[in-house]
C-alpha cells in the first residue's frame, strides 16, 4: 500500500508516522508530503530515508490513503483531488467534520459507518476525541440526557509556537516568539480558538456539535469551556454526565474497563489517577476520579486524560485506516 501524510513535517504529522511505525502499518510506500519549503528534505521511516515531496506530485503517485493534517485550507482544496484519483483521505482539520456528506469518526465509537464509498474521512478535535471514547459504552448502558464539560489542555494542542513561549517563559525569556496574547507559563488561559457570536470559542462549538454527530444523538446536550493549560502530554477533561437511567458505580467501571481503548486508573486510597504526565505517548484514553454527582440525581463525574497528539490526532486517523483495511474497504 502506498501511504502518503500531508504536513510530515508538521508537528502532528511527525506523531502519525511514528504512530504508522510503532503499529507497523502494512504499507510498501510512503510518500511525505509538506509545503514547498520542505521539498526535497529526507524523512526516516524504518530505517528508510524518503524524500518529502509537494502536494500535486503526491496526487499524481495515486496514494491508496492520505493522512492529513495540514491545515483546513489544503484540506479544503487537495483532498478532494485526492479523492478523485481513488485515494482514501483520513483529514485531521476541522474543513470536512461537520460536512453532513462526511463521516466523523472514532473507530471505538462508530467506525461501523464507514463504507468503501467514504473517500474523505474526518478524524474529529482532540479534546472531543477523548471524551466520546469514555461517553460511548455509558450511553449504551443508560443513556445520556447532558454533558458538562470543562478541558485542561496541554500546549502541544496549538503547535511548536506554543511549546516555544511557554519554555522560553521558563527560562525568563519574554521576547520571544508568541503562540498566545498572554503569558502561558504558570497561568491558566480559558480561550482556545477565537471566539463567537454567542460568547462561546470555536473550540468549545467544536466539542458540542462533534459530539452529537459522533454519537449519533442530537438529543445529547453539551455545554463545554475549553482551558489552556502550560502543561504537554495531553488534554484533561472533567466531565459530568447526566443520564436518563440511574447507574451502579461498580457497573460504570466495569463497562470502562472493558471498552477497547479505555485504562481506568481510579485509586483514590493511593492516590492513583490519570495525568497527562502518564498518558504522554501512549495511545489509550485514561480514565480516573469515577463517583456520583451527589448533587442531582442519575448523574456521574469522571475525569479523562489522554495524550492529544497521538489518540486525540496521529492514532485515532492511523485506527481509521486500520479498521478500513481489516474490513476490506481500501
């Protein structure tokens, strides 16, 4: 299989090929693809050096999948040429997920939507990512009326730019280059992306709409305020979840456990929880602090880490392309 990432350079799509090697993903050919600054310059896959090449010349080697993560606008223009020549596009930008012609997908989630005729496939926003990995088998079970939730999100989510500020700001360095209009380092952001009409940010929308289309429910209704945190390894979530059915706890940690892709770590007598510190650079989604809201009836409280670049980006749209293959769709 010819396999190309567009944005190999990129700081995600650094992340997807380590994902594709570490999964030893069944490809014979990988084409990097990157801006045209980037041509010509090696990448090193198992031990192989490949030259990174630009988008059109990609187009034309007819790639059976393309990982995107190269932004919304390339999206919005080459991925729909690839498509054309037969290419399955796994995009990560925000371009195609709420395309009503598109599927959004976490494969632990609905990957079953998917048919041979779905040429451009979005993998949805990191922090929504997480969160529906953990809201799935508890709706199974008892239905999801609401969801509350508030995010701690780790720098890596904006980029190298970001990661930059906040060391520099660690080292005092304070002319540097700015990913955020304040300071980072030792201070708590509540913006990511710009914001609305209805005073919401882009990010908290994305978090919302995702999340019924991933589940498949208009019904669910979400309120979310998405944090920047100076923190990397990965997002946190503290989410409260209200259900029609009341619940048992033992049952909800029970249906954690046994949901592919879920780690509970939830010992409170040895202080054992999840932190983005232990979910950086692993590809499961962790899941901790599990009680019941005492303040209203039928509803949970749970706490949800993972690492955003591999299962919130690079693993979730590698995932894809491997539920793809095993069902014969590619």
């Amino acid at each position: 299989m010819k396999i190309a990432v567009v944005g190999a350079t990129g700081l995600v799509g650094t992340v997807m090929l380590k994902v594709l090697e570490e999964r030893n993903f069944p490809l014979t050919e990988l084409i990097p693809v990157a801006s045209e600054k980037s041509v010509g310059k090696e990448i090193t896959f198992k031990g192989k050096a490949f030259k990174v090449v630009n988008l059109e010349t990609a187009i034309a080697m007819k790639p059976d999948v393309a990982l995107f993560s190269a932004g919304g606008s390339t999206s919005l223009t080459y991925a729909p040429l690839f498509a054309e020549v037969g290419t399955t596009v796994i995009d990560n930008s925000s371009a195609w997920r709420m395309d009503p012609s598109k599927k959004l997908v976490v494969p632990e989630v609905n990957a079953n939507e998917l048919t041979a005729d779905d040429k451009i496939i979005a993998n949805p926003n990191c922090s929504t990512i997480q969160m529906v990995v953990a809201l799935k088998p508890l709706h199974d079970l008892y239905k999801i009326k609401r969801v509350v939730v508030s995010t701690y999100q780790s720098v890596t989510g904006t980029g190298v730019k970001a990661v930059e500020q906040m060391m520099n700001e660690r080292k005092g360095i304070t002319d540097g280059p700015m990913a955020y209009p304040y300071q980072i380092d030792l201070n708590v952001i509540p913006q990511i992306d710009v914001f609305e009409a209805n005073g919401y940010t882009k990010e908290e929308m994305k978090m919302i709409k995702e999340t019924n289309k991933i589940m498949g429910d208009d019904q669910i209704r979400v309120t979310a305020t998405t944090v920047r945190i100076p923190v990397m390894g990965g997002h946190a979530e503290s989410v409260n979840i209200e259900f029609e059915r009341d619940f048992d706890i033992a049952e909800v940690r029970t249906a954690l456990e046994n949901t592919a892709g879920i780690i509970v770590v939830d010992d409170i007598a040895n202080l054992k929880y999840p932190m983005p510190k232990d979910a950086h650079e692993k590809d499961e989604v962790f899941v901790g602090r599990i009680r019941r809201d005492e303040s209203q009836d039928n509803t949970l409280n749970l706490w949800i880490v993972a690492d955003n670049l591999r299962k919130g980006a690079a693993t979730n749209a590698v995932q894809i392309a491997e539920y793809l293959l095993a069902k014969g769709l590619i």
